[in-house]
C-alpha cells in the first residue's frame, strides 16, 4: 500500500514532527512498505494452521534478566539528576488538546 505525501504529513503532524518536502517522499516510501508488511503477516494470521503458531509465539513466557547497571545506564544518559534519576524534557500539550 502506498502513502501519499498527505498522509505522511498527517501521521507527522500526530507526532509533532516536520519534514522537509524531500523527507516526506522518503517517508511515503519507507511507510508505505512497513504498511505492505504488516498486511503480509495479516495475511499469514488469517492462513489455516498458522493460527496454532502465532498462539505459541504469544503464550511463550516472559524470561527474567537481571537489568542494566544503573551507572551504565546513566553514563550513555544524556543527562541525570542526583547520579540516579535520568532526566528527560519535558512534554506539554499542544493547541489541539
């Protein structure tokens, strides 16, 4: 399925995003084949006998790992409070809430 440049600019107006003219093209194209995609695997979920296996992929359990080492974690931060917290911007709503 192909996206139009309209498109991609709605999709980047839900996420506050601007392109240049250039960019929207390369994004119709790069979206437009995520969209093709997803179609396939919607086609191989509606196939007979594949439903059997997507159900095993979703009930396969969670694994238990131990989590990165706070300070590693921090050292690829761009920034951090207090040498524990990671700081993020802030986010405020736009016009259209």
């Amino acid at each position: 399925m192909a996206l139009t440049t309209e498109e991609v600019r709605k999709i980047a107006s839900l996420a506050r995003l601007r392109f240049t003219p250039e960019e929207e093209s390369v994004f119709a194209h790069q979206l437009g084949r995520i969209v093709e995609y997803i179609d396939q695997i919607q086609a191989y979920e509606g196939e007979e006998g594949s439903a059997d296996a997507v159900a095993a992929v979703k009930e396969a359990e969670d694994v238990v790992r131990p989590c990165l080492p706070r300070e590693q974690f921090l050292a690829n931060a761009p920034a951090s409070a207090l040498g524990e917290f990671l700081v993020v911007p802030e986010i405020k709503g736009g016009s259209d809430e």
